[in-house]
C-alpha cells in the first residue's frame, strides 16, 4: 500500500487525525490536520462479512442496533440524515428547517406531528410546544453512555444536520464509541472477507449556488440553521485524500447522501476517484435501486448530456462567484491547491452532448470531455431506501461482494380483492419517546386524541370512516398543485385534516356486516347457480341472491366460501365469453361504483403505508387526480412522484356495497 506524506493541512484549523470515540484522541485542538495513513482504521477479520447499508434513520439511532442485528451484520455504512443533533440544536435550527424534520421524525408522537402539520405559521413550533416534545435526536442519549451502538458505524452526514455537531465530532469534543464520520479528510479502510474495502465519502447536499458558501461552519465543512450542504472545497479535498491513499489492490465505495444519478457533478467525482461502487440515498425511495450507467442510458451522448446539463449549471456559478473566489483564496496555498483539483475534476465534464470519440482521448471533438468506458460499464451504483422501508448487505466472502437487497415495498393487497372481516377501528396509537429522555407531559394534560380520518394508515380500522358532510361532486380526487407538506400524507393523497377542523358533525355510518360469497355470472336462472355448487357445499348456501344479470351466492364464513370455491371445476373458474364462470365475490366501498378497493374518502390512486419526502413531490411528479377509478392504473391513473402505490399498511378494501364488482384477475 502506497504510504502518505506526513504533512499539515494549514487549511484545516482542527486536529482530525483520531478516529472519532478512540482512546488517546487530542484533547486539544492543533494547528493543522494529519493525513490518513494507510492503516488507519483498517479492521481485518476472516470468513464470510456482511456490511449493512442503510439510510435516514433521522435520529432514530436504536434502531441501528436492531437492524444490524435483524441483518445479520458486522458493520453499518449510513448514507446521511444521521440524526446530528444534541439538546442546543433546537435553539439553532430553522422554523421552516424544523417543521421538515419534526414531520418526518420517527421519535416525535403522532399527536405532535397532527399539530406541527396543522398549525400555521404563527406562532412557531418552538412556542407551541415544550422542549421534551420536540426530541431531535437520540445522539445525546450516545454520547452520555445511555446507550451505546453494537457494532461499527461508518457514516457521511445528510442535508438535514447540526454543523456545530458535527465539527465537535471531528475533533474529538464529542465521542460516541463505534461510531466513525468519513469526510473529505477521512477515508476508513475494511479488511473483510478477502477484500479491502476503502470508504470515500461525502456528506451534504449538493446545492450549486452554496458550493462557495461555508455558512456558519468554522472547519472545512457547511451548513447552519440545521441544515448542511456540500462546498467545491470539500469535494477538492476529496481527491487530494483519494490520491494520497490510492491502493490498486483496494476495492473503492463512494458515500454520499446525494445521488449520483441526478447530480452529475457527483457522477464525475465518482470518476475521478475511481470508485468501483456509489451508495447514496437522498431519493426517498420505497424500493433500493442498482444499476450502472451503461444499463440506463440508452447512448453515450445520453450520459453525456447528463453531465453537460451539470457543467453547465456549475458554470453559471462559478462565473457569479469567481471574482470573489479567486482573491480570497490567494493567500492559502493550500486552499489554492483544492480549488485547483475540484476545478480540473469540471473541466474534464463534457460541454455538449454529442461527441465523436466515444471514450475521451484526444481524437474526441471539442467539448466532449473525457468519458472512461470503464466506469461507464464497470461502476455500480446502489441508491438506498430509508432506513425504515429497506437496507442493502454487502456480503463479502473469498474476495467477492454478493448484494442482498431488502425493502418493505408496497402494498397491493387491494388488489386480491379479498377483504379481511371488519373490525372497529382502534385508538390512535404513538411513537414511543427515548426511555431514558427527558420527562414527557403528563397524559392527563395531553389534548385528547380524537378519532377522525388524518388518522395514519397504521390506526385506522378496515371498515367504513366517518367523513365530513358534504356533497359528493367536492369529494377530492388526488393532491392539489397548491397542495403543502403538511397536506400530503401517505402516498400523495390528499389529507382531509382541514376539512375535519371545520365545525361540522360527521355523518356516522354504520358499518355492515362483511358478506362471504361467489360471484357467478353467465348464467340465466337459480337452479343453474346451484347445480354448479359441489355437493358438499350446497349445505352451507345460505341464499342465492340475483343482482342485475348476476348471482351472487351467500356464505356464513370466508372458510365456507373458500372450500366451495376450491371445489368449484375447473372448468367453471377459468370459463371466457359467454361460459358460465364463478370467482371470488368482492365487496365495493360505500360510495358508488368507480371506488373499487379505495379509501371512501378519495377516488384517486393506490397509496402505501408511512409518509417520508417522497409523498410532499419533493423532486418527483405530482398526481393530478383525474377522477378515474381508483383501482385502474394505465391513461386513467394518476401519475404519483416517488411514494409508488398500494394500500395503507393494515388497511383492506372496505365492506360497505353489496353490488357486485368484477371479479379478481386471479380469479379468472
């Protein structure tokens, strides 16, 4: 392994040459970084290795614990959204800051989150609710040895962070055992398995007009008011460690929690450093995704245009900012020197689409740049779900890496059309605080949590819901385009919070008894019907009900109607055209005949357990609600951004109608 220069960073006011929580790391700062050396950090263990990838565990730093335990691992890479925040980050954090991270916060109650979305601007959150309602995080419960992390965490930090955290991590102020920041400055390096596993990472979002912004950050990175970005500097510093400790023998992973994918200037950098994997997140997908840029782009002029498309954009900044840049710069040599990598990393990004020579070199046209075919084809990338819908495992045994991918997906189960039995609804059910935090308000000085449809999926019961009285033309059909994050729910659906606020009295609806039966059709009188039913079921046929030119044949259980459709023929069940045919009956929601498998309170689209960014359009497309059937997907479905389909997690089609509905597809 190629060894490092031993010189200070004048540039780096902090001392980072400890890996964060190790025993012996300065007390106090000094006046310049050590460079990694090469066998720093290097963990070296023999047999099979899985390394659990995951992302956006927003503070919920327990569950680490459980998930490595649930996946078997030995190691923890952590794409950003950590969770970087102790008890004064309240004070320095946002309000528009705030109330992004507290809707999504999986520590805050139920309750909590209802209030934050419905409230206005005025007054703040900060004054509408106490400090122990508001935990940010579980970090300080860490870093007092409440709690303690199982197995080695190697983390970059996200876009919604505490600057001012994580500067007292990276010079030692803060310790947490097990727990490693990679950066700009710090690579780590796995022994496992056969294989050296070098981690690169960058933390931060990637904001082109904050690339020259250090914001309140005092070291090398920025962020402030609880957020945290990317700045050209760092990604300088990048390659100049990647450089410092390149190894061929190394296997080389890019971190980031911005993706590649979207951000060209990342893809570059991923080129540059050489990276034979990307993980990122960011997405907020339901689903993690793999791929490399040969499988998705359809020509090399197509990649190519991606990366123009950034160069471009990074251009119209540097333009702005370079008269400023450049002098302040001049007197730090080595802040002349990192300005100077990341600069030459853009100016290798191609200006135009089309190009001639199709892998760089010399024969290319101008401004194509220079397109390594290997990272092209060889260089995979895996976009991850959040920490609470998926992970991925790398598997690493005998010098090769399998993937394991895992993602709680959605919900399709509308789609069987086999309703589970009512049952009443249950009481709102929230989010349990941190055991060891502060106090939490008494329960008889809470406001009581009242039953109305904003309720979650998870706490709704299947049956019929108690909705506002109004006519049924102003029933919404999906999200509007004016529509906030605090109006969205699961899924892109449209919450009706607000319109169960308004001094109304809900219509009750009594819930009727789930109906269990066949539905047949094709067939002209009773007898028919009956003589297709097996002899040892026509014992159990209640009545046989006519509907319009169908039969609908009753049970008094699912079980009964289940072992008389199983005994049903063959023929019967798999008839086309005008042959009679039987399936399994499903019942409509109350409400008509265009909301098959559907809320009662909306008409448009399929939707899925748990809201997280995904569900407000943030980067995605937003539905516009066509009014078309609910269970249709096709021209008539509503196009969603990045939350997917499928039904609220617990939630079944709603017994309500006896009309019948066409049967299943897996019933034909």
């Amino acid at each position: 392994m190629a060894s490092a220069p031993n010189t200070a960073r004048p540039y780096s006011q902090v001392a980072y040459s400890m890996s964060n929580g190790a025993q012996g790391a300065p007390t106090v700062p000094q006046p310049g970084a050590a460079p990694l050396l090469p066998n720093q950090g290097r963990v070296i263990q023999q047999g099979s290795i899985r390394v659990l990838c995951i992302a956006d565990v927003r503070g919920n730093l327990r569950s680490l614990n459980d998930l490595a335990r649930e996946a078997r691992a030995s190691y923890i890479v952590h794409t950003g959204d950590f969770g970087f925040y102790d008890e004064n980050s309240l004070d320095r954090i946002a309000e528009k800051t705030l109330r992004h991270v507290a809707q999504y916060s999986p520590l805050l109650t139920d309750h909590v989150k209802r209030q934050i979305g419905q409230s206005p601007a005025q007054p703040s959150i900060k004054e509408r609710f106490s400090r122990d309602q508001l935990p940010l995080s579980e970090l300080p419960f860490f870093l007092n040895k409440t709690y303690s992390l199982e197995v080695p965490v190697y983390t970059v930090w996200g876009a919604c962070e505490d600057v001012q955290v994580l500067e007292k991590l990276r010079s030692g102020e803060y310790k947490v055992d097990n727990l490693h920041i990679i950066d700009e400055a710090h690579s780590r390096l796995l022994d496992i398995g056969g294989v050296k596993l070098r981690l690169l990472g960058l933390g931060g979002a990637v904001v082109m007009h904050k690339l020259f912004d250090n914001g309140e950050g005092r070291t090398t990175i920025a962020g402030g008011q609880g957020t945290m970005w990317t700045t050209l500097l760092q990604m300088g510093e990048l390659v100049d460690t990647a450089s410092r400790v390149y190894d061929p023998t190394e296997t080389r992973v890019f971190v980031t929690h911005a993706s590649p994918a979207r951000e060209g200037l990342l893809n570059q950098l991923s080129v540059t450093l050489k990276a034979d994997f990307s993980i990122s997140a960011g997405l907020h997908f339901r689903y993690g995704s793999s791929y490399n840029e040969f499988s998705v782009n359809p020509t090399l002029d197509h990649y190519r245009g991606k990366l123009a498309a950034s160069k471009a954009s990074f251009d119209d900044v540097w333009q702005t900012v370079k008269q400023e840049v450049e002098p302040a710069v001049a007197e730090n040599d080595s802040q002349q020197k990192l300005l100077a990598h990341a600069l030459e990393l853009v100016a290798k990004m191609p200006s135009v689409a089309q190009g001639g020579n199709p892998f760089g070199g010399s024969g290319g046209a101008p401004g194509t740049g220079q397109i390594d075919e290997s990272a092209f084809k060889n260089m995979w990338n895996f976009n991850l779900a959040d920490a609470a819908y998926g992970w991925l495992v790398l598997d690493v045994e005998g010098g090769r890496i399998g993937t394991e991918m895992r993602a709680q997906g959605f919900n399709f189960a509308h789609r069987t059309g086999k309703a589970a039995p009512h049952q009443p609804a249950q009481p709102a059910t929230t989010a349990s605080q941190p055991p060891q935090g502060p106090p939490s308000q008494p329960r008889s000085q809470q406001p009581p949590t009242r039953q109305n449809p904003s309720q979650s999926p998870a706490t709704r019961g299947p049956g019929p819901q108690a909705i506002p009285n109004r006519p049924k033309d102003d029933v919404k059909t999906g999200p509007s385009e004016k529509s906030s994050t605090s109006d969205v729910k699961t899924n892109g659906a449209a919450a009706q919070d607000k319109a169960a606020d308004k001094p109304q009295t809900p219509v009750e609806r009594k819930p009727q008894s789930p109906i269990y039966g066949l539905f047949v059709k094709n067939v002209t009188e009773e007898d028919q019907v009956r003589a297709m039913i097996a002899e040892e079921d026509k014992s159990k046929v209640e009545k046989v009900v006519r509907s319009g030119q169908f039969f609908i044949v009753h049970f008094k259980s699912q079980e009964d109607q289940t072992a008389a459709y199983e005994h049903i023929a063959k023929e019967h069940k798999d008839s086309r055209g005008t042959s009679p045919n039987i399936s399994i009956y499903q019942q409509r929601p109350r409400g008509g005949a265009d909301r098959w498998g559907t809320d009662t309170r909306t008409t448009s689209g399929y939707r899925s357990g748990g809201a997280s960014d995904s569900e407000t359009g943030r980067g995605g497309f937003r539905g516009r609600g066509r009014g078309g059937r609910g269970g249709e997907r096709g021209s008539r479905g509503n196009p969603r951004g990045r939350g997917g389909f499928g039904t609220p997690k617990g939630e079944s089609a709603t017994p309500a109608s006896s009309t019948p509905a066409p049967p299943s597809a897996d019933a034909n």
